[in-house]
C-alpha cells in the first residue's frame, strides 16, 4: 500500500488479512505491525513487557518509565501502554520516515510516548532518565549496528536503568546458528547478574533478558501465576508471559 526510499532503508507498508506490516530493504522481517482489533501477534513486541517480572513480587504498577532503542512503527509502544497504563515511553528512532509511516498506517499517535529521532545509543546515553524497562530491537542479520554489542553500550544502558530495571534486546538468527544470540548474551553478562533467554516459537527471533539484580525463573512463574489470578492485568500481557515461560531455554541463566 505504500513504498518509499529513505536515507537509510528501503520502507514498504503492506496489508495481509487486515494486518499492516512494516518491512524494510530486502523485506525477510516484519519490523512493526499494526491490526486495529487485536495487540496480541505472537512475535517479538510483546515480550520487551515481560522482562520485569523476572523479578519477585513484581506488578505492572511498578513500571514507571521505558525506553524503546528501534522504534520503528511503535508496535511494542503500543503494547506496553496497554499493560502499564500511560507511562512515560522514550522511543529512540534513527529513521524519521519510518516514524512519519508510523503515524499514518500503524497507530503511532500515542500521547504517552516521546520520539527522538537518531541514533539510539547516542540518545539514550543522553537521557536524563532512568527506566523500568529498557527495549533494545535493532539486531536483524545481516544490519547488525556493531556499536550497540559492545560492553560500552550495556554500560550505557546499565546506568539507565533503575535499582530494579531490565535490558531486553530481539536478536534474529539463522537456522542452527546461534553465534549471535550467544555472543551477545555473553557480552551482557558482563554488566548484568542474570540472563535469560526464549526462542519465539515459529519465528528466528530470540529474546534476551538481562536484569540489573539477580532474578529467576522461578520469580516470573510465580508472577505469573498472580497476574493470571488477578482480574485488572491486561490478557496480553499474561499471553506473552505465558509464551515466555514456555520457551526459556537451559544453559543462559547466571
């Protein structure tokens, strides 16, 4: 439905069974998607909700504040707001026209949520805040910004974070190599205490949660078990929960 050049992407808007999807140059990834009945698709935007509760006896009144490093059209903007209310969301965007598109196909109008357009680490080591959640989705092979795998930049991001705040980066991979993932993980775990890991099921997307304190899995099955009792938690955020805690693979925890 619509297409054009900026100056960093090839953008494409296309529409599938009342679902706008947002590709990007050679158009492998849906990098944002927009439906007007539903938030709940199965892939990555939802899960950047769910780092927080990792940690014990946590609720979503306890999200104060998050940071979105890669945008793009707002998916997971929009998702959060529907679980945590109104917070205050920086979203960090080094394409302006992805935003422009955002704003007009995708639902990007959200009073809640403050854009700044360029780069995201430059902008997030500007922040005057600390957040709750910090979402980092902008690892796609084969354009992986190679500044933000640095342990400068989880330093950066680490000191943005409060006492009780979560790192959660989308890594896309290729069938049976897991370098990347593991790479990145590893790096992570230079600033952070724990780690933890899901693959989306049916997707080459995997979600790595850090956590500023130790954490377990332990902790979110039993938040999840209180949110799922409590009637005032949004249904997506205990689908994405539910999804997570399926998918936690062995070997990444510290």
């Amino acid at each position: 439905v619509y297409e054009t050049e900026s100056a960093y992407n090839y953008i494409q808007v296309q529409q599938q069974s009342g679902y706008t999807l947002l590709r990007l140059n050679d158009g492998q990834g849906v990098h944002s998607i927009y439906h007007p009945d539903t938030l709940n698709y199965g892939g990555p935007w939802e899960q950047f909700s769910v780092g927080p509760f990792f940690y014990a006896d946590r609720k979503t009144d306890d999200i104060k504040r998050m940071a979105i490093v890669g945008l793009a059209a707002g998916t997971a903007a929009r998702q959060a707001t529907a679980i945590f209310g109104d917070i205050p969301i920086d979203g960090f965007e080094l394409d302006g026209q992805i935003v422009e598109v955002g704003k007009k196909y995708f639902g990007l109008n959200l009073p809640n949520l403050n854009v700044f357009i360029g780069d995201g680490r430059l902008n997030l080591e500007r922040s005057e805040y600390k957040y709750d959640i910090i979402a980092v989705d902008a690892y796609r092979p084969p354009y992986i910004p190679p500044h933000m795998t640095t342990e400068e930049f989880f330093t950066i991001i680490a000191s943005h974070l409060t006492d009780e705040g979560v790192l959660t980066i989308n890594v896309g991979s290729v069938p049976g190599d897991r370098r990347l993932v593991d790479g990145l993980a590893t790096t992570m775990a230079t600033q952070f205490p724990s780690i933890h890991v899901m693959d989306i099921p049916g997707t080459l997307n995997t979600m790595i949660f850090a956590t500023k304190q130790p954490t377990t899995r332990e902790n979110f099955s039993a938040n999840l078990v209180a949110l799922a009792a409590d009637p005032n938690t949004d249904p997506l955020l205990i689908a994405a929960m539910s999804s997570t805690y399926a998918n936690l693979k062995d070997g990444y925890a510290t």
